[in-house]
C-alpha cells in the first residue's frame, strides 16, 4: 500500500453510489439525535461518508508520518486531487457540498504531504560524536650509540721512480718493505 491514495477509496465509493445508484440523495436522513438543549440533530448519507473520508485522511497521515511519501505517491496524490476537482467542475452528480468536502480533503493531503516532506528535507540530524579511543602512550627511546665502522688506514708509499705511485692499502700488521 505505499503507493496508494488512500482517498482514492471514498472517492471510489462516490461515484459507485453516485452513478449506480442515481435516486440517492447525500441529504438523506441517516438517524436523528436528540441533544440536551432540545434540538434534534439529523445525521446523513453525506455526513456519514465524510467521516469515512477523514478516517481515510486520518489513515493516509499515519502512513506518510511513518516512512514518508515518495515522488510516485506525491504524483498520485496530484492526479487524485485534480481529477475530484475536474469531477466536481464538469459531473452533475458530483455538484454538491458533499463532494466539494471530499475534494478539499484531497488538496489537504497533497499540501500536508508536501510540507511533511520539505521538513523531513530540512530537519538536521544529530548525531552524538563518537569518543575517540585515547592516543597510545609516547615511548622515548634512548637513543643507541652505534660506532663507526672502522677503516683500514691508508699509507702513502714513495718510491724512488719519477712516476707517482698510487696509494696503496696495507694490513695493520703487515710490514711495509721501503
């Protein structure tokens, strides 16, 4: 039932009444009450259904409170309400007060679901921070002495020839020969 105009029902019943049913009248007595000061009041078949049409109204509330109403069920609700008004403007049938109640039931569901949804739009949503957990406790290292690498020394060996000599490399414990 989410995509259904729940006024779609009493609109429904109307015209099944309206048109199968052509001698009926919406002004018809239903029962009479007797009040407290005296006067009776009369009940009837239009009264009676436009209770039907705002328990539908009621209903078509609750459900859009609940989960909202979606674009397919806004589009519904607007062809709904164009179509009793377009119904009311051209049928004979549906010339009186009755239906002329029943087609502003269906504007009040489609403004009253619009504005629900423009403030369902707008309404912020809070959400409570969530705790971070606590940084892990700072270890200070100490730092490590690290030796250098030793190097074998170098020596310079001269020779008696006029051509230089490369620098050689000589074991510590080696000996050198002049």
């Amino acid at each position: 039932m989410i995509g259904f105009p729940l006024l779609l029902i009493p609109f429904a019943i109307y015209n099944m009444i309206a048109f199968l049913t052509p001698g009926v009248l919406w002004t018809g007595e239903i029962y009479k009450v007797p009040l407290q000061s005296g006067v009776p009041w009369t009940a009837t078949v239009g009264d009676a259904f436009l209770v039907f049409a705002l328990l539908m109204l009621m209903f078509e509330f609750i459900k859009s409170a609940s989960h909202g109403k979606s674009f397919v069920e806004h589009f519904l609700s607007l062809c709904l309400a164009g179509g009793v008004a377009a119904e009311f403007w051209m049928v004979r049938e549906a010339g009186n007060s009755t239906f002329l109640l029943l087609v502003v039931l269906c504007f009040v569901d489609l403004f009253a679901g619009f504005a629900a949804s423009l403030r369902r739009a707008r309404r912020v949503v809070a959400v409570q921070p969530v705790e971070a957990p606590p940084p892990p406790p700072v270890v200070r290292a100490e730092p490590v002495r690290v030796e250098p690498a030793r190097s074998e020394p170098f020596t310079k060996v001269e020779s008696a020839s006029p051509r230089a000599e490369p620098l050689v490399k000589i074991d510590p414990g080696q000996k050198v020969e002049p």
